[in-house]
C-alpha cells in the first residue's frame, strides 16, 4: 500500500525549509513505501505532520520534532516491521517518553 504524508507548516513563522527538510529526511528513508508527500501551507504556528490524515505530531502539543522521532512515528504507520538502522538504538526512550524496544521509558 502507498502511504501519503503531509507536513502543514506556518508561512507567517517562515517554516518552510525546516518543513522541506523533514520532507527530504523522510523521503530519503521512506523511498518505496511513500506515494506521496506534500508540504501544505499554513499560518498560526501550524507544523503538523500527517500520515494517511492522521496526526502523528503536532507542534503545539509536542513542540518541534527530531527527525529520528518523526522517522519511527512514520515508520510504525507505513513499515512497522522495517528497523531504521542507528535511530532504532535499543535501550534509548524517545524524546516523547516512549518506551524503547526494551520497555524502558524516560518518565
């Protein structure tokens, strides 16, 4: 299945090449599963990202995203059996609390 992701970004905040580079960072990774991404405009501070219309991050509720983080958010959506090799690090809970593969959690 092709999966679509958007990145909506802030035009007045001037987010747009923070939102190309996550857009390249996530193509590069992404290369066969994604049929899509687009960048949709915005203003009010929006930096989103949607996979399939879901939101997997939002800046004002997360603040802005680390590109490993944003990585396996996408990547549990579109590839959830794929490692994403360095940013897969076992033992290392993600900047969202998350727990790691080992169960281990930063909260």
């Amino acid at each position: 299945m092709s999966h679509r992701v958007e990145i909506e970004y802030c035009t007045q905040c001037r987010w747009l090449p923070r939102a190309a580079w996550l857009a390249q960072e996530l193509l590069t990774t992404f290369e066969t599963e994604l049929g899509e991404l687009a960048l949709k405009p915005g203003t009010g501070g929006v930096f989103v990202v949607r996979v399939d219309g879901e939101p997997v991050w939002d800046r004002r509720e997360q603040g802005f995203p680390e590109p490993t983080a944003v990585k396996r958010l996408v990547r549990d959506r579109v590839a959830p059996e794929r490692s994403l090799g360095h940013s897969d690090k076992v033992g290392q809970p993600d900047k969202l609390g998350q727990p790691d593969k080992l169960g281990h959690s930063d909260t």
